[in-house]
C-alpha cells in the first residue's frame, strides 16, 4: 500500500521557511535606493510586491526609513497597502503621506477596507479622509461604523449580488452582464424573497454549469447560514470555520439582507483571535505588535507582572511562615521551588487545553465534568510518577528518605491541584463572562505556587521537625 | 462624527458566546432517543445538523453512549461526520461502523476528504476503506498519498476547471455547461498553456459579468499565486492569510498543473497551526484533544514535566550553592522565588511575542537586531520599576536597606536576561530550524531560574554577609 511510498516520498521542500520572505538582498536594493534617492529604481524594486508584502517591509523598516521609502514612493502608494499595516504604524504612515496621495489611494479602497481603516484612527485623520470620498461612498462607510466595533456588520461589504428567490439561471446571468456595478469579489449569489429576507444561496459554479431554465432555487446550497448584523465577529469567524462556508449573508433585525461576508474576511479575524488568546495567555498586550515603540511595549507588560509580583509576594508569605524550619534545615529552601515549578507548569498545560478548547466550543456543559475528572486523574498519575523520581532526587541528594517521601507527597497534591486549577479556573471565568485567556493564567500560578510551597513547608514541619 | 454613533451603539448581543453550540436540552433530547432506542426521534433530532456539530457532539458523548448512539443512527451515518472528527476518535467510530455503511459513506466523499480520512489510520483500516472507492478514486486517493505527509499535495483536490489561456467568456460558459464532472466547490478557472503550465485565473463572479466575446486574459485576476506541490501546509495557509487569496493552482516539479487549494482548506490548517503553537508554546503534545484518555494525557504532558524538572533541579543546585547564606538570612529564602517567578514572566511575555512574529513572518533578519534591543530596553524599565518597588518592599518586610538594594538589583539583572532569552532563543532556535514554539519555553525558563536565584542569592553574599 500507499504507507511505503509515503515513507519515501521527499519531505516538504526545507527552504519553505523563507517562501514568502522578502530576501534580505532585496530589502538592502530598496534601501539602498531610498539612500540615493533613486526613485525610478525604488518604484521598480516595489511594482512586482504585494501590497501585504509592502506593508510587512514597512514595518521592519525604523521609523526614518520608512519615512524617507513613502516620501520617495510618493503617488505610486496604493490605498491596499495602508489597509495592510499594522494599527500603530498605519496612523504615522498616514501622517507622513500628502493629502493628495492620501486622498488617491483610499478612493481605489472598497468600502470594508476603507471602515477598517477608519476605525482605529483618531478624529482628525478619520475626518480628513471621510472627506475625500465621494457621497455615497461616505454614507455607506458612515453607516457601517454605527454598528458595534468588534461585529459583523463592521466586518461586512454592502455590496452585495441578490436574486428574487423565483428566477431562474438565465435570468441571473442576463441582471449580471447588465450591471456594471458588481463588486470586485463574490462567490455566491443570495436568494431573498420579496421583502428582502434572504432564504438561499446559490454557488457561481452551480450557475455556471446549469442550463438558462434551471429555476435557482434548484441548485441552492444545501446548508445555507444567516448572520446577524450585530454578530461578534470572532462568533463569525467560528461560523465560517466550523461550517466550510465561503460567503454568508448578513441581515439586520428584521432579517433584511443588508451585507455579505467572505471568507477571506473571516479567515483575517481568526487569524487575530488566535493571536489574542496567544499573547493575552502570555499577559501581553493582545494589540502589541513588533513596531511597538519600548514605551508602548513595558506599559503592555507592566500590568500583568505587577499581578504577578503580587501573586509571587503571597508565595513568600507563605514561605515567610516556615522560616524557622528553613533555617534548620536549608535543603527545604533547595528544594521547595522544584514543588511549585512543577505544578505551574502542570497547570499552564492543562490551562491551555482548556483555553482552546473554550475557544473552539469543544469543552461545553455536557462534558465539563468528564474534562475536569481527567484532569484530576492525569494529575495524580504524574503526580505519582515524579513524586517517585523526586522522592528518589531527595533521599540521594540529601540522604534522608522522610525528606524524599515529603516531596514525594507535595509533589502528588500540587499536580492534583494544579489540574484542577488548570482546568476549573477557565471555566468558572468563561461563565462569569471574563476571557479565559485574559485572567486564567495568574490565578492558577497563584493557587500552584500557594499550594506547593503550602504543602512541601508543612508537610516537612509534620515529618521532619 | 460617527464616533458618538459607535459609542451609544449596542454592544455584540451577549449570547453570542453560544451562538454556535448544541443547546444542552438538545443534547438531553438526542440522549434521550439513544436511552430508549427510539431511532426515528433520533434521525429527525440530528436531521437539520450540521455533520460539524454532529462530529464536535460524538466527541463530547462518552465512549459508550458514542457507539450506542452510532449503531442506532446506522445508515443515516454521513461522511462527512468522518472527516470532521478528531483523530482519536474518529479511529474508534470507524471500528463502530458497519462495513456497509462506512461503504456509503465514504463513497460520498470528495477525493481530498477521503485522504485526509486515510492519513491517520492504521493499515488495515486504510485498506478496508480503499476496498470499497471505485477504481478511478482510489487511483486518485493512493496518489495524492504519495505527496509528503502536510504539504500542499495533501491539500489540494485534484478536480480542476481549467481552460486555455486563448479562450474567451463563452467559449468558458459552454465549456462548463457540457461538462458533467465539475467540482462541487469551484471559484476560478484556471487559464494554462499547452504544456498545462498555469498562467493566470479567472474569478467565476468576473466571468458572469462580462459578455461572451471578452478574452479570458482580459479579466485575470491581477495577482497570481502558484503553490508548488511540495510546498509545506502552513506556507499555503500563510500564503492564502497574506495574500486574501480565495483558491491557488497548484503544481508539480515541471510546474504543471495537478491540483487546487481552496481557501476554506487553508484556514482549516491555518486553525490547526495556531493550536499547535498554542499547545506546543505550553508543554502540551499539539495533537492533543479533549477525547484523549488520560494514559494518553498522560503520556503527552510528561515529556515537558519531565524537562522541566531538569530545569527546576538545576536552579536548585544553585540555590544548594547559598545554603549556608540562607540559614544565616531566612530572609533570602523568602524573596527569592519573587526574582526567579518575576524573570519567568517577563521571558514568557518577549518568548510568545517572538513566537507569534516568527509565524508570521513579521520577525526577520531585518529587524531581528532591533527588536532584540527593544526587549532588552523594556526589560530595563520594567526591571527599574519593579527593582523599585521590590526594594521598598524588601525594606519594609525585613527592614534593612541592603537587602532591598540586592533584590532591586537582581530584578533588574533578571528582567533583562529575560527580555534578551526570551528573544534571543527563539531566533536561534528557528535559524537552527527547530520549532521555537516547541522548545523555547524550557530554555528561557531555566535561565531565567538559574540567573534569578543566582543574580539575587550571589548578590546577597557579596553584601549582606
């Protein structure tokens, strides 16, 4: 069978890393040509580049460069490639370009892009490109921020293909060559009945291949999703992933066809979801991003070690507590950090497992309770096991077999513990409305730091004192 | 402005958070009808399911009310619940099967469905399954496995609407019309030469809009991506999220033409790679699943517990070089997890911030040097401010200004090194090609462990005694 021929078959090519890496010789050409101010070269080096690829050379650049690249590129700045940049980078590009460059490049934008754009900018500059866009345009982009930041009718484009349920492929083609108004990108043409409530969809493909008198209806998809307007969008994100859908219709609360989302929307959200629960699991900043000045970046961090120094100021405390038994015998002092080590750790595991899998619906009130016995279960397993190799550590180490035995024992409680944290934690915090990701992460150190050095200093005070 | 508008506007509606799970009384009623053997009442509850939901619902169920509930179903058993199991799971549901139904089931499936089905199982259970797929199927599945395990060629479906590049509009629709084979997903044409090399796509959407006499070049897709067959998965998934690309051609090593990536696959991997890292970033196998047993559990988390017990022992041999200090100052053993738990923190922070940049490209040679000094000044100010704060802390606990100035001064010295590790590891890890999410956390840990207890021990030392 096919197993052998896998095995020999070459692995995935090894420069695959780099792929879609700008070669370092070509970002040394670029910058070189900005130094001696060679525009013709610079606009030739930047024409074959994606504006995504534009927009991540921006941002590598240091902030003199970057200013020197845009003032030399000038009016061959392209409206996509603002819409690509960072949130902070994009404010200070757009101060640098001059009004006119400004005002060409968001006018190519559609009006998704363009929303995109103005919702994380400050007044002024949101004012000043609001004004250059011609009235319609204005109104639609206008219209979309009243919905809520963060939902589907911010993520949506209002251009939108539609079909009276009762037409047929013929029909849908003819209203298709006549409009010269369709947007640049749509997969799927929404069916709505006469008071503009969609109630289908039907693929391009489908029409495509099906006779002029085949009635739409016929070759609608078989699933067929509906999203409101008010919707959040990583809900949405879900949606599109769980369901394979390529474009979905959203309506507002009467269930009026106001916009469609595409994938490839919902693929970015995903996308910045993922990094989110990342980087809020770490206690970074979720908004922090490479370009960050150091100023911007420790006030992201300071928050979530100044937890941390408290939580790890109550660890002392209990340390603090058992001073006289260290002082007799510092092996305790030696020894006790491995206990609590190893329960952050085993609760940082169980704690992830669990942040996903709220994340992706997967751990939900009906089998809560068989994740949380597991956890618990796998914490004594590996609680016994290294309370055996530990037990083992301490008496050669220290030659003294109670000792071991007292590790041994601390070592089973905080990985017990630490599961349970691990996983109960996230869950009480999803209920109570808080992100897991967001608040998990200090509270179980606090409880496997508190508990291990708990149960290592008084067991020992029990046993060895 | 519209600013006012955003704020008064409501929030995304709260129940959003379950928008997309199987309400716990549905649930109750499907367990229900297994309960009493009512199978009619089963079909008509999980008729209007998405086979998505119906796959996350058999991974929730236990073992035993899984099968019950599967051999209940019976016939009614669709495909497609196959391929959106999980691994583990889906091994056993496949054994619960009867070998006619699976027949049926598999026999719906699209060709790189039933690969992605094949990949994972054993031998028997492979052949079992290519046994039943007629001749030019099983052709087409025992070739695709002949692609490297994750690389595009894995990926892709082999279904292509293709057309040569002279074409036009009409010539295109009739071609489609008379064609009975078409893909039951399809969102481009594909333009290629005589030698079947790709050269340019057509979106369908441009296709419909435009009159019959119009060439097929003329309306291209202006930007065109070609995946090499051997291209790794989480190339073609970063390729798709940077480029906003909807499907991609792809080709073997004489750049012909032998397959297509949709965008619904590639956010599929994109999904699979961030848990990846997500797991792997905490010590956590990344196949790991809420349906695992706990021996499995077990086994995945060990490795990490295990590593990390090495680095935990080491930080205590350092600590085991001050014993004679710390009997003298008990203060000592009271303070210094706070420096070492503190430098863990910060190393995590800079590490997952790393992490995430590498795999997206945003962290490269370009700008490596000044990021690293951004995370060494950031380690800087924060280790300033908490090397303030611990060092009235240290005063006012055990009233002696010298141990504050020694705390002070190991903060600071450890949140730099953490800053520097947490960086700096991982870029030497990704150019050494090992996966930084996977490795990097014991690594920084233990320096942060080792320099923490040694900057703030040694320091005590040197001062205090």
């Amino acid at each position: 069978m096919t197993e052998e021929q896998t095995d020999i078959a070459p692995e995935p090519e090894s420069e695959d890393e780099d792929a879609y890496v700008l070669s370092p010789r070509t970002i040394s050409s670029i910058l070189y040509a900005v130094e001696v101010n060679d525009r013709s070269r610079l606009v030739e080096l930047l024409e074959p580049l994606h504006p995504a690829d534009i927009a991540d050379l921006l941002e590598q650049l240091n902030a003199f460069d970057r200013m020197r690249l845009i003032r030399l590129y000038g009016n061959e700045f392209d409206g996509e490639i603002l819409t690509e940049l960072d949130e902070g980078i994009r404010e200070e590009v757009i101060g640098i370009l001059n009004p006119k460059v400004l005002a060409d490049a968001v006018r190519e934008l559609d009006s998704d892009d363009v929303v995109d754009l103005l919702e994380d900018l400050e007044d002024p500059q949101r004012d000043a490109i609001l004004d250059v866009l011609d009235d319609p345009d204005r109104i639609a982009v206008e219209q979309s921020l009243t919905y809520p930041e963060y939902s589907a009718g911010r993520l949506m484009q209002r251009e939108v293909v539609m079909a009276p349920e009762h037409w047929n492929v013929g029909e849908a083609i003819d209203y298709m060559r006549n409009n010269d108004d369709l947007p640049s990108q749509f997969y799927h043409i929404i069916l709505v009945d006469p008071r503009l409530k969609p109630v289908g969809k039907v693929a391009l493909g489908k029409i495509m291949s099906s006779r002029r008198s085949v009635r739409l209806q016929d070759i609608a998809d078989e699933s067929f999703h509906v999203i409101p307007v008010t919707r959040y969008e990583g809900d949405v994100a879900y949606a599109f992933n769980q369901y394979h859908l390529i474009s979905a219709p959203v309506v507002d609360e009467n269930d009026r066809l106001v916009g469609v989302i595409t994938i490839d929307d919902a693929m970015m959200v995903l996308d910045e979801e993922h990094a989110e629960d990342m980087l809020r699991l770490a206690g970074v900043g979720e908004e922090s991003s490479l370009s960050d000045t150091v100023m911007e970046t420790t006030r992201q961090r300071f928050p979530w070690l100044a937890v941390n120094l408290v939580t790890a100021v109550l660890a002392s405390l209990v340390i603090a507590q058992f001073e006289t038994a260290i002082a007799q015998i510092t092996a305790l002092a030696v020894l006790m950090p491995i206990v609590a080590s190893m329960g952050g750790n085993a609760g940082t595991q169980a704690l992830t497992v669990a942040v996903r899998a709220l994340a992706t619906r997967d751990l939900t009130g009906s089998n809560a309770l068989r994740v949380i016995r597991r956890e618990i279960a796998v914490g004594l397993v590996n609680g016994a096991a290294f309370a055996v190799i530990m037990g083992i550590v301490g008496l050669v180490w220290f030659g003294s077999l109670d000792l071991g035995l007292v590790i041994a024992a601390a070592m089973v409680i905080n990985l017990v513990v630490a599961g349970l944290a691990g996983i109960g934690i996230p869950i009480v915090l999803e209920k109570a409305g808080v992100d897991p990701a967001l608040a998990s992460g200090a509270f179980v150190t606090t409880v496997t730091d508190v508990v291990g050095f708990f149960a290592f200093l008084g067991l020992a005070v029990v046993v060895l004192l």
